[in-house]
C-alpha cells in the first residue's frame, strides 16, 4: 500500500483548492443533532459558579457498601474484561431482582446484556433492532439522548405529545387517539420512560394496556427506560410493560445502576429482552464498547443485593427533597407539575415574562446563580418548549435550601 506524503510534491495532482474546501468532514448524522443542552448546562453551571439543577447526577455520596464492593473487586483484580455482555454474577443479579420485582421471567444466559449505563443500552437496541426508514414513536417531552438515538440508528421518530395538566397536581397524559394515529405498518418501536424525566409522569396500566394493544396490532417493540423504577411518589406504582400479556416477547426493558444506586460516573446499565433481540443487541454492544467495567459489575451485583429497606429510604429520601423543591419554585413564582416519579421538575416560566425558555436559562445561571435546563431542549420542536424549564432535586437538602433561598432573588 502506497501513502501519499502530505508535504510530497505528489499533492500537486489533487484537485484545486476551490472543489477541495467543499467537502465536509462531518457526517450528516452527526450534523441532524447538537451537543447535549444538559451537559452544556453543567459546564455553565461550573462557568458562573452556580447551583447545578440541571443534570441528574446526586450530590451526596454512593451507599458506602457497593462502594467497598467496588473496591474489593479492584483489589481482588477483577481488573480484565468482562464477558462481553455482562459478568455472570451481575446477570443473575438482574434475573433474580426483576422476578422479585416485575415477575418477569428473565434467563440471564440468554435474556441479558450489560452495557455501558443505559445510554449505550439504549443506542446498542436501537441499532440492533432498526431499519433505515422504520419508525420510532417517542413521547415528547423526552429525554434528549433520544433524538440522537434514533438519528444515529437510522430511524426515523415520531413525536406524541404528553399534555401538562391543567393545575400543578395532575397527571400529564396523552390523547390515545394521537398515539394510535402515530403508529403504522412503518412503526418498528415505541420508546417509553416510565418513570419519566423530564414530567415525572408514571405510567399507568390503563395506560401501558392501551399501548400494549397498538404494539401488538402493528407487530411493534416496545423498549422501555426504566432507570428511575425506584423513584416513586405518592403511592405510584411503577410497572414493566413487559410484564403485560403479549408484550414478553416484543420488549426491550432498560435499566441502569446510575439513578438508584447514586452512581452516575460508573457507567453500568443493561437491556432485558427476548434471545433472538439479546443476541443482536450483544453484538452491536460487544463492537460498540467490548464491555462494561468490569470491576464496577461486581459492585453492581452488590447493589442488587442490597435490602427492600434501601429503596423504602431512596424514595422517601427523594420525596422530601421534592417538595422542599416544589415549595421553592412556587414560592419564587413557578407553576410547577409535581412528579410522581423520577427527580425533576418540570416548570412554566410564563409568570417571569421572558422571551425564551433560553433567555430565561441564562438568567438563572448567570445572575440567580441557579443552572436549570431549558425546556426547548426536550421538544423536537423548541418552540414546544420555549415556555418551559426543568429542574433536578437529586441534591442533598442543603443544596436545595441555598438554591432556595437563591430562586427568592426571581421574585424581587
Ligand atoms: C431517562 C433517562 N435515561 C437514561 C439516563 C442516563 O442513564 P445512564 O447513566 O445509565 O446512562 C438518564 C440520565 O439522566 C435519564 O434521565
């Protein structure tokens, strides 16, 4: 194989400069989506010194057994790869938890892959399952990762909107007839986030039977980011659509150890799904990342063992922090949608008489000293969410009260 030198005199044979300039580097995919508005937010959060509500990541420490997990792991040199798709010790955790939980049916030989955080769970299904040209329905507001998602797979998203409800304390729900109006012989998937970031809706039943019924009169997967499972308000009960007859057998269930477990930067996360996807979602994980780190799979298998009384606690020590959130966002002039699950809160900023959800934004991180992540940023549309902002209570309650005291500074 020959290389031309680029200082050689062989690059006088190239084309001019004019024809050369014109070709871009950048791939279209990745010229369809912008950097992620969350992380911005942090990094301006970092910029103006201020309260960081914008991205979900706890400020408090990780629970100090799986910490010990991770650090016995290390020194006991689980140091190596890990089976691609998962170490065994933390499959049949997965297995044995979502029979406790969901009363899923779940083989950790055949049913499992262990992939870097439910972000590469998420792309490696997609990728393992889409078509160019399939469709994928997402309900909007989403999470951001998900526009991208379906653009760097292939696949083309359509967006059913989740409507506010009138007062604070509603439910934010769909018109069924919308929703069955999206799917088509074209649909490949839905993608469901229950509980969801960024309304705090819990889906219910009712809800996940009517979607059941559309996935199995289109022939359609459901693939279903449940990463905030144990964060419930309220009396809110969270519930696998795969548990649903009908549905074992076309669900992708996501899953994660970021949110529950208050480890964000371990990066373990994992899909539940039927062999023949597994498989395929295996192999795009396994050219993807080769696999998840490995030590960190051992604390994960930890985590899962942990007692019934730690996820009474996670969610009561969350419920606490949202209404000290829900209070102040009130108080300083906020309507406020009250979540039922997950740790944001969605807010209408229509009272502060701004032009933009962005102006609004860069208000509140530069002069409130407050970062939050404007609502645009979860709507194909901006425009759909120019009047919103949400915000993240994943902070301990003194941190919530300085920010607090912080929003008052909107009201004067
Ligand atoms: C709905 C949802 N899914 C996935 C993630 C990211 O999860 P992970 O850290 O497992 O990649 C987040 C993080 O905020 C989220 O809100």
């Amino acid at each position: 194989m020959t290389r031309k030198n680029p200082g050689s005199a062989a690059h006088s044979d190239l084309p001019t400069a004019a024809a050369r300039s014109r070709k871009s580097h950048v791939s279209e995919k990745a010229g369809r989506f912008t950097e992620s508005v969350i992380r911005e937010m942090t990094r301006q959060a970092q910029q103006y010194g201020a309260i960081n509500l914008a991205q979900g990541f706890p400020n408090f420490p990780a629970p100090a057994e799986i910490k010990q997990a991770a650090q016995a792991a290390i020194a006991a040199d689980v140091n190596q790869y890990a089976i691609t798709w998962g170490a065994k010790s933390l499959r049949d955790a997965i297995a044995r938890q979502a029979k406790i939980w969901q009363h899923l049916e779940v083989n950790p030989e055949t049913n499992v892959t262990v992939c870097c955080g439910s972000t590469e769970t998420m792309i490696a299904s997609l990728l393992a399952v889409t078509n160019p040209g399939d469709e994928v329905i997402i309900f909007e507001p989403f999470y951001e990762n998900y526009g991208p998602d379906t653009i760097l797979s292939g696949a083309q998203p359509r967006f059913v909107k989740l409507r506010p409800p009138a007062e604070g304390t509603g439910e934010w729900t769909f018109d069924p007839q919308e929703l069955r109006s999206a799917f088509n012989p074209h649909t490949k998937a839905i993608i469901l986030n229950t509980p969801n970031n960024p309304t705090g809706k819990v889906f219910t039943q009712s809800e996940l039977e009517l979607i059941r019924d559309l996935c199995v009169e289109f022939d359609a997967l459901a693939i279903t980011d449940e990463i905030y499972e144990h964060i419930l308000y309220d009396g809110a009960k969270h519930i696998s659509i795969a548990r649903l007859d009908g549905m074992g057998d076309r669900s992708i269930t996501i899953n994660g150890m970021s949110k529950t477990y208050s480890v964000t930067g371990w990066r373990v996360g994992w899909a539940i799904a039927p062999a023949p996807l597994t498989h395929a979602i295996r192999k795009v994980h396994d050219f993807l990342t080769v696999g998840a780190p490995a030590p960190l799979q051992e604390a994960a298998a930890a985590a899962l063992s942990l007692p019934e009384n730690y996820y009474v606690q996670l969610a009561d020590g969350y419920r606490r922090r949202r209404d000290l959130l829900y209070e102040s966002l009130v108080t300083a002039g906020f309507s406020a949608y009250r979540p039922r699950g997950a740790y944001y809160i969605m807010t209408d900023i229509r009272g502060f008489g701004f032009s933009s959800d962005i102006e609004f934004a860069k208000h509140l991180v530069k002069d409130i000293g407050v970062a939050a992540v404007p609502g645009s940023s979860f709507y194909a549309d901006p425009q759909s969410g120019s009047r919103q902002v949400r915000f993240a209570f994943c902070k301990t309650e003194a941190t919530l009260a300085e920010a607090a005291q912080r929003l008052l500074r909107l009201a004067h």
